[in-house]
C-alpha cells in the first residue's frame, strides 16, 4: 500500500523538478541571446564619466528649480500687491457710490450721476 502512495509522490516531484529546471534553462538562453542587454564595462573612466553627466544633469535641474521658485516669490508678491490694489479701487467706488457720484447696476455698468453747478 505505501508503495502506492509513494509512486505518485515520486512521478510529481520529478515533474516540479524537471518544470523547474526547463524554466531556469530557457531564462537563461533567453539572457544569452539577448541583443538588447546591458554590457558591463570594465573602464572606471566609463562610470565616472556618467556619474559626471549624472551629476551636472542633477545640477541643472536644481538651478531650474531654483529658479521656478524664485519666480513663484515673485508671483505670489505681485499677487498681493494686485489684491490690495483691487480692494482700494472697490472701497474707492464704494465711497463715491454712497456721496452718490455714481451708481453701479447689476450687470455691472456703472452711471455718473451729473451735478449741475449751483444746483446744491
């Protein structure tokens, strides 16, 4: 009976073990013949060489982002400026609009009520 049982253990662990073994030898002739691949250089001058290029390519990089954010200061004060210029001129037409020098409609038009010389 236990021979029974062993047999068919034995006829899956050698197909595991032989699927197995045939994935590892077609990733590795499929590495081999690879055209595409990387190759190793040997030459340290090779990769100083990229770490160089790396690095001023870094460097650039870092310069634009420098500058972005400059930009951004300079965008964000011009911002403020404008806001506190657009609240003065709408505090401004609301001055005028209470003397009743002028009247703002709704759709946005605004009338200048005309004053005649004398009339006051």
């Amino acid at each position: 009976m236990k021979i029974k049982k062993q047999l068919p253990a034995l006829i899956a662990a050698l197909l595991v073990t032989g699927f197995i073994a045939l994935t590892m030898l077609v990733t590795s002739a499929n590495a081999l013949m690879n055209k595409n691949g990387t190759v190793v250089s040997d030459n340290p001058s090779a990769v100083s060489l990229t770490t160089d290029v790396n690095q001023a390519q870094i460097d650039q990089l870092q310069a634009r982002i420098n500058e972005y954010q400059q930009r951004e200061v300079q965008y964000q004060q011009m911002l403020q400026e404008n806001q506190q210029q657009i609240q003065q001129f709408q505090q401004f037409l609301a001055a005028m609009q209470q003397a009743g020098l002028i009247q703002i409609r709704r759709d946005g038009t605004i009338l200048i009520n005309a004053r005649r010389g004398g009339d006051d």
